[in-house]
C-alpha cells in the first residue's frame, strides 16, 4: 500500500463523525449524504460510480389492428435499458464504487427490504435499488477509512478516543492552572478574561476546542501575576 492510500484510509478513518452515526433495527449506520460531504470535504476531487446491469434484449409481439380487427402481427427485437442492479434470478444487489486520488474502493451491496431481508430478484423496484446504491456509497466510503470504525463494533475510531482523552486531560491542566493562580491571589475575573480572550468570547475552559489551545492558555495563566 502507498503512503498516499495510507495518508487517505488514516484520514478518513481518524474522522469523528460519531455524532453522525444513526440506528435502524439494531444496526449502527451513517447515512450516504453525511458520509459523502465528509469525503468531499476532506477531497473534494473524489467521485463515486454506480455499475450497470444490460438486461438481456428480448422479443415483443406486436399486432395492428383495423377498424378493432388484427390484421397483422409482427415480431421486434427489444433492447433494455441498462438497469442499476445485478441478479442471480434469486436475489440482487447494486455495485458502487468511490475514487480518491486515483484509489477506487468498490462495494457490493444486497438490495434489501425495510426488514433487511433480501428482495427477490424479480420484485426489485428501481427505489428499492436507489436505495441500496446510496447505502453501497456509504459502505464504499468506509473501505476508504469514513466511519469503518462501525463495522469493527467500536463506538469511535481509537484516534478520536486518545484525542479525547487528550483534550480532557489538557482542559483539566487549564482548570489546575487557574485554581493555583487564584490560590496565589491572581483576580479570579481576570483568569476568565485572558481565558475568553483566547477562546473567541468563551471563558469556559471545558469548551476549549484544541490541545494546543490548551497550552497555550495553561502557560498564559502560569504567567499571570
């Protein structure tokens, strides 16, 4: 694997889009829309594919009519137009695939009902198969790392958790600064001043986005006097 399709799977895979995440019968998901604006916005050169099925041509008889009475039949040869799913004369399913930078992912999805029970091949309608294809691109996105960490039966992908973490813990560091500076008699209002100051408006040091925010304000209110 390239460092380019690793640079990619991390990427995507690193992506917190746990508050994305939705749940239909029991099952984890993130819906085709919210996982391709997370795609775009990351590369906004990737494209996705929907394969295509031609039907076998077949036979129509066709008779005309005078005055209500046949008066000729005819046979013509018809071709279909290609059609967004596959079968086995049983069951079906759609072929989707995502491109980044070159890098395809394909997935093959089983058209299934509200039940997740597999239509049969010849009740398929084409909402039931644009259905399948939007899951499809959802699935095709995670191969390429979005929201993977759903099929592991993970609740986020570790690098969110250690993030997490990290930020928790650098808030934390933000809040013991500011205590030992009241203790040393640094004005309480001014800690939350140089506080907001940094963290556009918002003097809340559990609402600090970054680590490095963190930091920053922690040394900053080290430094008060």
């Amino acid at each position: 694997m390239s460092e380019a399709t690793k640079s990619i799977f991390q990427t995507l895979y690193d992506a917190d889009v746990t508050g994305k995440v939705k749940k239909k019968n029991g099952l984890s998901y993130i819906s085709w829309a919210a996982a391709w604006a997370e795609v775009k916005k990351r590369y906004p050169d990737a494209t996705y594919h929907v394969y295509t099925c031609q039907p076998d041509p077949y036979e129509e008889t066709i008779t005309e009519y005078e005055d209500g009475v046949p008066v000729m039949s005819r046979t013509v040869k018809r071709t279909p137009q290609p059609r967004p799913w596959f079968d086995d004369g049983k069951s079906a399913w759609v072929e989707v695939s995502v491109t980044i930078n070159g890098q395809e992912a394909k997935e093959t999805y089983a058209i299934m009902d509200f039940k997740n029970n597999a239509v049969k091949a010849d009740q398929v309608t084409s909402t039931d198969a644009n259905k399948a294809k939007m899951r499809a691109l959802a699935k095709a996105c995670a191969q390429h790392g979005l929201g993977l960490f759903i099929y592991e039966g993970e609740d986020m992908p570790e690098g969110v958790k250690k993030e997490r973490t990290g930020l928790a813990d650098a808030r934390k560091k933000v809040v013991s600064a500011a205590q030992a500076a009241v203790k040393k008699g640094v004005d309480r209002a001014k800690i939350y001043a140089l506080i907001a100051e940094k963290n556009n408006g918002n003097d809340s040091p559990t609402e600090i986005p970054t680590i490095a925010l963190c930091t920053e304000i922690t040394t900053a209110i080290k430094a008060m006097k």
